[in-house]
C-alpha cells in the first residue's frame, strides 16, 4: 500500500525534539518548515500487513499475548519511508547540524503518520476498534523475530524493506509492529 503524505504533523515533530507543549522561536518554526519540503519530496511512503491468528508462532511472547488478550485476529505490518529519508537525514545535515535534528525529528513524525494510515485502513476493511501497536524490543517480544516477520510479509520484494544482521531495518524510518482486531 502506497501512502501520500502532504504535510508531516509537526506538533509530533517538535516533541521529538524536546517541545513538549511549547512553541518554538519563529525561525526555528521556519526551518523546521524548509526540512520538511525537502523530507516530502524525498520520500515514498509504503506499508504492507496480513491479517494472522493470534495463535501464529511468530507472536510468542507473553506480553503480546497479553496485549492481544480478547482478540482473535491480529495484523502483522511493516511500514517504511523508503530510502529517500535515509537520503534527505545525510544530505541536510551539509546545510547545518540543526537541519539534520529537525529532518530526522521530522522523519520520526512522518513513519508514524504512515503507521497510523495502517491502522485507520484495518479499522475501515474490518470496521472494528484494534489495539496499540506492539513492536519486536517491547517487552518479551524478543528484536530478533523482526527477521521473520519481514519475511513473511515478503516486505523486501513488496515495500524495500530488509533486516540487516544487527537487526536494524532497512531504509532506517521503517517501523514493524503487530495489533489486535478486538471483537
């Protein structure tokens, strides 16, 4: 599934950069305003799930059979901004240090949009409510399933998505997760 992305929620943005609540100096909004032009036009937002049994062997772990708790199906995805964040994070920081923060903070807003354009999909297909998300590092559901789970989702062939050895993904703005379909 392709995502378009017109603006990026810097609300979002600005708390990845420590505004919790605040507003920022005028050109410090200014440039948070430029990173983002350039962020939008260098990436291409993709996204891929399935839609599993909450039984499937690649959720074990007791904290996401907790979290799935009254649900019988759940959804397995993959998210990326491609590789053009990657890109666009390296490229600004020629401009300044700074530029790199609010690219990268930028970045971070935007893959999240992407997840929760994911989300929004599964509750209009399904019209149900789904659980937050739960992604490989929380609790007991160990990093190292994130191998699996991309290849299931065949998410390299479909999105450009991959998991290098250290278990880092591949553009880095990529997020994998899991939720429940409750009902």
């Amino acid at each position: 599934m392709n995502i378009s992305l017109n603006s990026i929620d810097k609300t979002e943005a600005l708390y990845y950069l420590g505004f919790h609540g605040q507003t920022p100096e005028t050109r410090i909004f200014e440039n948070i305003t430029k990173c983002e032009a350039e962020l939008l036009k260098q990436i291409s937002p993709k996204a891929i799930y399935i839609v599993i049994g909450t039984d499937d062997p690649v959720l074990q772990s007791e904290d996401l059979k907790q979290h799935l708790s009254g649900c019988k199906k759940a959804v397995l995805f993959a998210a990326t901004l491609g590789s053009g964040a990657d890109k666009a994070i390296y490229v600004s920081g020629f401009v300044s240090p700074e530029f790199t923060l609010y690219t990268d903070a930028l970045a971070n807003a935007a893959i999240e949009q992407v997840c929760d354009e994911v989300e929004l999909e599964i509750k209009k297909l399904y019209g149900c409510e789904i659980t937050t998300r739960f992604s490989p590092g929380y609790g007991d559901f160990p990093l190292e399933r994130q191998p699996e789970i991309l290849q299931r989702l065949n998410a390299f062939k479909i999105i450009g998505l991959r998991c290098k050895d250290s278990l880092m993904m591949e553009p880095t703005k990529s997020v994998t997760a899991v939720f429940g379909i409750a009902g």
